[in-house]
C-alpha cells in the first residue's frame, strides 16, 4: 500500500486538487507525524515544517518521516465546502488506516502528535480527533507530541527547535480525549 504512494526514490506523496493526503521521506524506521492540516511542502519543494519534522525525527533516530493530517484541505476556503469534505475526509482517514496497518504488521510505529491550538478552530475537531485514535488503538504503538500547549493540546513542530526530542503523549491520553 506504502509503495503505492511513492513519487520517487525519495518521497511518498499522495494528493489531489483540493487535498494533501500524505507527505514522506522513504526509510526502514519512520517517526509518523500527525498535524492538524497540510503545509505547503510538495517533493519538489519542502517547506519549514516539514523539514522541522525532518530535524527531530533525525535527531531521535528515525530515518524517515511520514507526516498526515487530521484535516487534509490546503486551504480553508475548500473545507468550507461541505459537498467534498466528508468525501475527502473519508479518503484521508482510509488512507492513513490502510498505511498506519501496513506498518503495524512489521513494527511498532512511534507517532508523534503535533497538530497544536488551532484544533478548536476546526468544526468537528473532537470527531476527527477521536477518529485518528480510533484508528490507532487497534495497533500497538507508542505515542508522543515535543511539548504540550497551555491547552493541553500536542504543539505545532513550527514552534519547536529542531533539537527537540520526543514526550510521551499516552500517559494521560484518555483524559485528554474527554476534552
């Protein structure tokens, strides 16, 4: 399923006109990265985002990153239009379903939450989150963010230094579910 997503030797990349599915560095040992909405990172051109990602994964010996989204829109005005987001966030939960499973099969992924404040600007936050944990407890993986905001919500690696190194995210992960 993974390699059906690879657009070079390089990256994997799956997108559409209005989404970002999923963004990736080829590698064995992969941190998974969940953000809350896409950057404008492209194979071709990589952005700051996804190089901070790219830093801390290096720096917590990961050698490949795999980042997807809560919301897979690049821009807000298509996800105003209710007539293609259940369809979009549809594809977007089956696709990170079918490569987090594909994954799970032969390790045990560490996934790193950064989707940071901004969640609660997003209608149906607490469902899309709830749905990517859904997906995830099926599998046994560990669960990380960098930091938590004032919020108690997983930062944005935007706000992180590239040195920065993995927390544990599962300690108090069902109370901040309750959310």
């Amino acid at each position: 399923m993974l390699d059906s997503y690879k657009y070079n030797e390089k990256f994997y990349y799956y997108n559409d006109e209005n989404c970002r599915y999923l963004i990736g560095t080829v590698g064995t040992k992969p941190l998974i990265c969940i953000g809350l909405n896409p950057s404008s990172a492209t194979p071709l051109k990589i952005d700051r985002t996804f190089r901070r990602l790219q830093d801390i994964a290096k720096l917590n010996d990961f050698d490949s990153i795999i980042v997807f989204n809560l919301y897979p829109f690049l821009n807000s005005e298509t996800y105003k239009k209710s007539s293609i987001v259940n369809k979009q966030e549809k594809i977007n939960f089956q696709v990170i379903s079918n490569i987090i499973q594909e994954l799970s099969a032969s390790m045990k992924l560490k996934i790193l939450f950064c989707w940071g404040d901004n969640i609660k600007n997003y209608e149906n936050y607490k469902y899309n989150r709830r749905k990517m944990c859904q997906i995830l407890e099926n599998f046994s993986n560990d669960i990380y963010c960098l930091k938590r905001t004032k919020e108690n919500n997983p930062i944005s690696p935007i706000f992180m230094k590239t040195n920065t190194t993995l927390q544990n995210f599962e300690d108090d992960f069902e109370s901040y579910l309750k959310d």
